[in-house]
C-alpha cells in the first residue's frame, strides 16, 4: 500500500511538473493566442501535450484522492494540483471560444456540418477540447461557452437571412401592413431555410462536438435552436395575426400556411416530434388555416353585403363581378393549401367556413361556393333594373364575364370543372335570348308601319347599352339579327310600300349596336377573331 502511494505521488509531481510549465506558457491571461490555430509557439504538437498533461493531472488527482490517506501531507499535493486543473481548464474553455470564433461559419452555409478541410480540422479541435473538459469535470463550463457562442451565431445567422432581427415580430402591430409584408416575404425564404439546413446543420455540429454524449449534444442543440425556433414561429404567428380577417390580406395567410406545412416534417426530424417548437408549429399550422377560413366567411359576407347606389350603366359587368372574379383566379393557384386547410375541420359538428362539416362544399370547394355567391348576387342585383331587357343584358354580361375569366384559368377551370362550364355557357345563352326577345318584343309582335317605329325605338334605347366585350357584342347582334330582320322581312313584304327602313337598313342599325366598353368602330358586322358567323352562339 506504502509502495502504490509512493507511486502516486511520484505521479503527481511530474504530472504537476509538467502542467504547471505548459500553464506558465498558455496562462489564460497571457493574450488570445491559440494552442491549435498555428500561433507562434502553438500547433498540433503543443495542443497535444497540454491535452495530455491536463488528462495526467486529473488522472492522479483521483488517484491520490483514493490513497491520499497513506501519503504525507497529501492535501497541499491536492491543492496545488486543482489550482493547476483548474488554469488549465481556463485555458481550454478560451481555446473553445478561440476555435469557435475562428471557425466564423454559421447555420447557414453549412460549413459546421464537416464542409471543408480547414473547417473539418477545427471542429476536430473544438471536440478534442469540450472532451478534456467533460473528462475533468468541467462540462458545465464547457456547454455553457458553446451554447453562447452558438445562439449568438445562430441568431445571426438568422437575422442575415430574415434581414431583420425575429425579435422585432412584437412590433408587427405598429407597423403597416406593406412593412409587414415586406418583413414577411423575407421570412418564408429565412425560416424554409433555417428548418431544412441551418438547424439540421447545427445539430449535426453539436453530435460531432459532444460525440461522446448524445443526450448530452441533443440537449445543447436544443438549448442552442429552440429559442431561435420559437421566434421565427413567432413571427410567422404574428403576420398572421396582423392579417386579421382582410379578404387582400388572405394570401399571405395562405403563403404562410403552406411554408409552415412545408417545413413541419424538417422540425419533427431535427427538433423532434415532441418538442415544444414542434407543438408550436402544428398550432400555428392550425391557427393560419383558421385565420384563412375565417377571412373567406368575411370574403362571402363582403359578396353578399355588397352595395352600390346605383345599378351599373348599360348593363355593363359590376365591378364587384371584376374583383370577385379576378381574386378567385389568384385563389385558385392555391387549391393544394385550401385542400389542407378544410381538410384540418372535418369531423367538426357545424357547417360554414369557420367549422365545417366534413361533407358539406364549403369544406370541399370554397371557390365553387364563392362563385355560387357571386351569381346569386349578381342575380339580385339585376332587379334593380326597371327593364327586363337590361335585367338580362346584366346577367348575360357578368355571367359571360365570370364564365370568361373561368376558362381563362386552367386551375380555376379544373376546380369547377366541364360540367360547370357548360351549364355556365348555356346560361349565358338564355339571358342572350332573354335580353334580344324583351328588347325588341314590340317589332317582333307589332305590324304594319307601327315596325319601322318600332325598330327606331329600340334601336334608340339600346344605344345606350353596353356589352362586356367583343365576343358579348357580337353574340347579342347575331342574335338580335336572328330574331329580327326575318320578322321584319316578312312584315316588310307584306307593307313594304309603306316602309322607308328596309331589311338591309335594320340588318345595319342592329350590326352598329354593342360596340362593347372600349370605343370600337361601329358598324362593325365582323364576329371576333377566331369565330365564324354561324358559331356566334357557340362561342359563348
């Protein structure tokens, strides 16, 4: 027992011997030159022999605190040696920070991961060191340094991509909302990136760093990312959130939406399924497609609440049927995210847009029940016409129209489908046939000369009307010029003395009719581009 203390103590002293020089030359206080970075006096062969002189020290300091009973004055031994330990501790916890700073990559660009030799060889180093420390029992210090070196550099990391400070997603509510969309747009690209590389990224560092522990680097990595996860969330919950329920506003609800649906399986990966960043996110997954399904109930009551003072002149397409329609074909780009979103409430008991039922269109189809809204309004609105004839005109302007900008998007077409757009089109017909048979109802039952004032009358009147293009104006004189002329041809041989307007004469009043919104030439009998005469009909 005698002869293991005595060895012991001989250990100690060299071991006390040795430290203490490499000590008094890498004294912590003696500047920031590196053991490993190539300094002068340093490298790989220095850093070496103060990792082993460090792992001797402690080694017979456990030693000697086992036998120490044995050994003559053996706390002064003991003293010593911990002062000693613990210099060299501090001079490895500034090597940690040396190696970290030099290192100057971040989450972002990957170079934590292993990219690079030089980047490769640092980590090396930066692992050897948090093992010297853990080994000693200074793993306290040690993740305590790299967990701060770390958020710092992940936080920059972050703001560079967001191009502002997370933080700041607390002060949404005082800016307006072009700030907000602006701070938004650079968000979907910054959190995209963060979940899917810069976080996995990290946490590969902290398993090669703590490669000895994967409790222990799981739990720095998540000291490390959370807080940062949490507030690119934060700002995602707040944009939403300053959103409100403004119809313009939805798309951006839906953008965000889709990235945080995008990204769940990356934080389930790398944060971990139960998590509290997970939790989070599938929250604010689910708040957004509340928010957006909530915004979509205030688009239909802005379509059923809509007013104007007066009906639109000539019978001219609403400008609510322009807005409507013009926002569904953006809508329809997002049929995916609205397939999710409605997805999200079935199973609830009560139907509309906030809580659907899982069955109900509302929950399958949102656009389809907005363009069902629409109609049913713009059939509403036609009665404040006092003329049939302009009543018709009116919805065969805006069905012509919403039938248009239908066939005009391939999503908005494949969301309602054939069948759709071809009771659409024999819609457009019938109010076609509606507006001709009730604009010139009195030559087309009238006889004698009372037809030639007839046809000046209604000729008269419909001057002042209007079609919703080129394609509706040439539909509406063929038509015309279908029911009419031959009436009046026919009425014309019977009194054709007594008439002065003959059937050529008619024929030409009709063709300068519907000249359409924008000052076309009239007189025009030519059928759009595209379009033969006799398909006049078909082309609706």
């Amino acid at each position: 027992m005698a002869r293991a203390a005595v060895g012991t103590d001989v250990a100690l002293e060299e071991s006390v011997a040795v430290i203490a020089a490499l000590v008094d030359t890498w004294h912590p206080d003696n500047g920031s030159l590196s053991l490993f970075l190539g300094c002068p006096g340093g490298g790989g062969a220095e850093a070496g022999r103060f990792l082993c002189a460090a792992a001797d020290l402690h080694r017979a300091m456990l030693l000697l605190a086992t036998d120490g009973a044995d050994l003559q004055g053996p706390g002064e031994w003991l003293v010593r040696a911990h002062e000693l330990l613990e210099a060299a501790m501090q001079r490895l916890q500034l090597e940690l920070e040396l190696l970290l700073s030099a290192l100057r990559s971040n989450a972002v660009d990957g170079a934590i991961a292993g990219h690079g030799d030089q980047d490769a060889a640092v980590v090396g180093h930066i692992r050897e060191v948090a093992k010297a420390m853990m080994a000693a029992g200074y793993g306290m210090e040690c993740v305590s340094t790299f967990k701060s070196h770390r958020r710092a550099e992940l936080a920059g990391a972050v703001h560079r991509l967001l191009g502002f400070s997370p933080s700041q997603h607390t002060r949404f509510h005082k800016l307006t909302w072009n700030q907000v969309d602006g701070k938004v747009q650079s968000w979907h690209a910054a959190a995209g990136f963060a979940f899917t590389s810069a976080f996995s990224n990290e946490r590969l560092f902290c398993h090669s760093v703590f490669a000895a522990d994967a409790a222990v680097a799981d739990k720095v990595f998540a000291d490390i990312a959370s807080d940062h996860a949490a507030e690119l969330l934060a700002v995602a919950e707040a944009a939403v959130a300053r959103a409100g329920r403004v119809p313009e506003r939805l798309f951006h609800v839906l953008d965000v939406h889709g990235t945080l649906a995008e990204i769940l399986p990356a934080i389930v990966s790398v944060i971990g399924d139960n998590s509290e960043v997970t939790t989070r996110a599938t929250a604010a997954i689910r708040n957004a497609g509340e928010a957006a399904r909530g915004t979509l109930a205030s688009f239909e009551e802005t379509i059923l609440k809509a007013t104007s003072k007066a009906a639109a002149p000539g019978g001219a397409v609403h400008p609510l049927t322009r807005y409507v329609m013009n926002y569904l074909v953006v809508l329809a780009d997002y049929e995916d995210t609205l397939a999710r979103i409605y997805q999200q409430c079935r199973g609830a008991n009560s139907s509309g847009y906030g809580s659907a039922s899982p069955d109900s269109p509302s929950t399958l189809n949102p656009i389809d029940r907005l363009v069902s809204v629409l109609l049913r309004k713009l059939n509403a609105m036609a009665g404040r016409y006092q003329s049939p004839a302009l009543r018709s005109l009116f919805m065969a302007n805006n069905t012509h129209y919403v039938g248009k900008k239908v066939r005009g998007s391939s999503k908005l077409d494949g969301i309602l489908g054939e069948d759709w757009t071809s009771a659409q089109r024999a819609e457009v017909r019938r109010h076609v046939d509606a507006c001709v048979h009730s604009a010139w109802q009195d030559v087309l039952a009238g006889g004698g000369e009372g037809a030639e004032a007839a046809v000046r009358e209604a000729v008269a009147t419909q001057q002042r009307w209007v079609a919703a293009d080129d394609e509706m104006g040439y539909a509406l004189r063929a038509a015309a010029a279908a029911a009419v002329v031959p009436a009046y041809m026919a009425l014309y041989r019977l009194h054709g003395a007594a008439a002065w307007l003959t059937p050529g004469d008619v024929n030409a009043m009709i063709d300068r009719l519907y000249a359409g919104p924008r000052n076309a030439v009239s007189g025009s009998g030519r059928p759009p581009a595209g379009v033969r005469r006799r398909d006049a009909r078909v082309c609706l």
